[in-house]
C-alpha cells in the first residue's frame, strides 16, 4: 500500500486539509498555460503528447520533439443503483432515539460532515480531464523547454544568457516536465484512483468510529440514567428507615449513635446521586455535541432496542467473522503493508537468493522488513479473530444473565403479590408492603440492565462483523 495514504488520517478531523494535498498534487505543482486552437493537432491522441518526451540537453541545433500514439483507456462507469429509503420519523425537540442516532449525527456532527466533505471530493474527481490538463501541461513544458534549446545559441552569443542561466532553466523544465509525467502516468496506471479510494475507505472508516463513539456514549447514558433510578429507589427506601429510626430513638430503643449512622449512610447516598447526576448531564452535553445539537446537558434519551431472538440466531461465528475481516479497514492496511514488503523481498530474490545474497545489506534489509511485515500482519489477524470470538461469547453470556434475572423478576413478582395479600389481610405492614415493592423494582432493573449490556455487547458485535471495527 501506498506510504501516502497510510498517513491521512492520524490528523482526525483534519482530513478535508489532507484532501487538498491529495488534489494539489493530482494537478501538479507546474501550471502550464492552456492549449490555443492553433496547438490541437499536436495532443489530438490521448497519448500523443504523454508521449512527448523532454528534449534532451544539448545544441541548439539538437533535440526534436517525438510523438507517440496509444489507445485511450475507457474507464469503467460504476453501477448506479439507489437503496431504498428507510422511513424516518424525526425525534420531538430536546430528544433523541437511537434509532435515528446515526442519521442524526451524519447530518450535524461537524467531524462527520468534514470528513464527507473529503470524501465527495476525492470521488468527484473526473481522471479523464485531470488527465487531459496533465496531457496538455506536458505538451507546453516539451514545447517550451524545445524553444529554449532552439534559441539558447543565439541568446547566448548576444549576451541575454549565460551558459549557467541555459542549464539552469533547462534543469528546472526538465524537473516541472518529470513532476507532471509522474502524475499522469499515476493516473494512466491507475495508481491515484487505487490511492484515493483507500483514501476513501479509511475516511469512511473513520466516520464509522466516530458515529460509534456517538452509539456507546448513547449506551453508557441508558445504563447511568438506570443506576439515576436505582439510586433514588434506595434514598426514597432509606428514607422510610430514616422516619422509623426517628421514632424508635423517640421512644428510646436506639442510641443517637445508630441514628446518626443511617443518616450519614443517606448523606453519602445523596452525594453519590449528585456526583451521577452531574456525570449524567456532562455526558449528555458530549452526546448532543456527537449530534451537532445545542449542548444543554438534558436531552432525553428513548428507550434502547430489544435484541430479538432472531438476532441472536444470525450470529455464525464463523461466517461473520470472514465478513469481518473483509470489512477491517486495520486488516486491510496490514495486509497491503505486508504485500509490499513482500514485493520487495521478491525483488532482491526472496527465499531462493539467501544462498547466494544474504551478506549484501540491501537483501538482508528487505528480507528483515519482509519477515517483520508478516508477522506483524499474522498477530493482527490473530488478535482479530480472537477480540470476534470474545465478541461473540459476550454476547451468550449477556443471554444467559438476562435469562436469570428475568427468572428472578418471576419470582419477585410473586413475593409482592403474596405481600399484598398479606397486608390485605392484615399480616403485614405497609413498611413491609413497601420492601416487598422495592425487591421487585430492584429485580426489574435488573433485568432493564441486563437488557442494556446485551444490546450494547450484540451492538459492539454488529459494528465489528458490519464495519470491521473492534473497539
């Protein structure tokens, strides 16, 4: 792979700058003037004046310029097909479903928007006219350094330039004219559009990254705002403890010490609540930066998506974990770092030249960059493989615990309705009635966050099998 296009993105958000290198370069750093109708018949075949090479230095009497002729390269239209369009339903003012979380954040997620912004220019480039504007600078530097050769004799004997002031400009046009060819022929060879759509894939990729970011931060919000519930099921239970421990020291059957002890008890769980409350509304303000949203700290978050029986029997390890790789943008990258340290092993003759070539440094060096590449793309594959399966066995087991607690939840159920036929009949007290009520909340949401790690493990699989991303 390509050394320029492995580094693009380690800038992040800055990739639109990268882009414009990209294109900087496809149109080269030497701006020849247009061709005038007076010039067509010298660049009438595509190749003719590619073919055009710099004259050669010498007398002004030396050097013509030749002309070439290839066929064209038609190039392959891509298949134009249209997906059907999801229907959207827009989320009220002030809150957000996941559901549409994605859309939203490719429609105002400023780094998001940024990086599209790239990649709809690198694919709107038309090769066919780059190619033609490179053609035509090629001809005018070829035109342009021939002049110079034609007439430097005579500008040198009249003292308009010097023998130094001829090779210099020569030099330089010979440069500009190199620059040019190793652009068109990039473009011929279709070196730059294999550049530039890895370019592509790994601006996506990383598009891919950040909407995850926005979905994890979205799971890590559900999963607080539950423990918000849990912890204020506990302070309103405490303070049902708090009533009756007022009246038992009242009546003098416990010591100010013991009451002490639970009120402390609730100004730790109160503090504890107000730290969660704070982390709530910090991450919620990160959330509606994600979506490119008026940071308020308080948008309301819809419920997470059940994972359905038929999601989890599509999951084949071994099918999704082909997909995967395929899909890996990180295997991609390892996979075309190894094909080129290989091609260069090949070149200083691999395996079969050790016999004859392993004391010359340069065999030695390839061979070393060679085997470092393969291992290094072996242990990538590996570490793949294994984070998927890891994936995959999360994703039961967050099966079997809500299974569990959902039995559990059975069972509470139960025990509430047994309590309230007790308190019916006057065997229990409210106090009782009430404990009985908050073990069957504390169950629910045990169940509410098993629901939540295993849509969050299934989500966290589903990105690694449909965009090859494990985080």
């Amino acid at each position: 792979m390509k050394k320029q296009t492995i580094g693009l993105l380690l800038a992040g958000v800055l990739a639109l700058s990268l882009l414009g290198a990209t294109v900087l370069a496809a149109e080269g750093d030497i701006s020849g003037p247009a061709g005038s109708a007076g010039q067509a018949e010298e660049v009438r075949d595509e190749e003719a004046s590619a073919e055009v090479p710099a004259p050669e230095e010498g007398t002004p009497e030396t050097g013509t310029p030749e002309t070439g002729t290839e066929e064209p390269v038609q190039e392959e239209d891509e298949p134009s097909g249209q997906e059907p369009v999801e229907e959207y339903i827009p989320d009220p003012v002030g809150s957000i479903s996941f559901g549409n979380l994605n859309r939203r954040m490719h429609e105002g997620n400023l780094q998001v928007l940024a990086i599209q912004e790239s990649v709809d220019m690198l694919e709107e480039i038309d090769y066919d006219d780059l190619k033609e504007d490179l053609r035509i600078q090629l001809n005018e530097l070829a035109k342009t350094q021939w002049s110079l050769v034609v007439s430097s004799n005579a500008m040198i004997q009249a003292g308009m330039m010097s023998e130094y002031e001829y090779h210099s400009s020569y030099d330089q046009l010979d440069k500009a004219y190199d620059a040019v060819r190793e652009q068109f022929d990039a473009i011929k060879d279709g070196d730059m559009q294999a550049d530039n759509a890895d370019t592509i894939r790994q601006l996506k990729n990383l598009q891919n990254q950040i909407i995850m970011a926005g979905e994890v931060t979205y799971i890590a919000l559900a999963s607080m705002e539950l423990q918000e519930d849990g912890l204020e099921r506990q302070l309103a239970a405490l303070d049902r403890q708090l009533t009756e421990l007022d009246l038992r020291y009242e009546l003098g059957h416990i010591s100010s010490m013991q009451q002490k002890q639970a009120q402390a008890g609730r100004a730790a769980l109160t503090s504890g609540l107000s730290t969660l409350r704070m982390n709530l509304e910090a991450y919620k303000g990160q959330l509606e930066l994600l979506l490119g949203a008026d940071i308020t700290g308080d948008i309301a978050l819809k419920a997470l998506p059940s994972v359905t029986r038929q999601d989890l029997d599509r999951m084949d390890l071994e099918a999704d974990l082909e997909t995967a790789k395929a899909n890996s943008w990180d295997l991609y990258e390892a996979t075309e770092t190894y094909k080129d340290a290989r091609e260069e092993y090949n070149d200083h003759g691999g395996d079969y030249a050790q016999t004859y070539k392993g004391d010359k440094r340069s065999y030695q060096q390839a061979r070393h960059t060679y085997y470092s590449a393969k291992y290094t793309y072996d242990n990538t594959v590996q570490n793949f493989e294994l984070n998927l399966r890891n994936l995959y066995l999360k994703v039961k087991d967050c099966k079997q615990v809500l299974d569990a607690a959902q039995t559990a939840l059975a069972v509470e159920r139960d025990n509430y309705a047994l309590a309230q036929l007790k308190q019916s009949q006057g065997n229990l007290s409210q106090n009782g009635l009430l404990e009985a009520e908050d073990k069957l909340k504390e169950a629910r949401e045990k169940v509410a966050g098993a629901e939540n790690d295993l849509f969050s493990a299934y989500n966290t699989y589903r990105w690694a099998v449909d965009y090859g991303i494990i985080n």
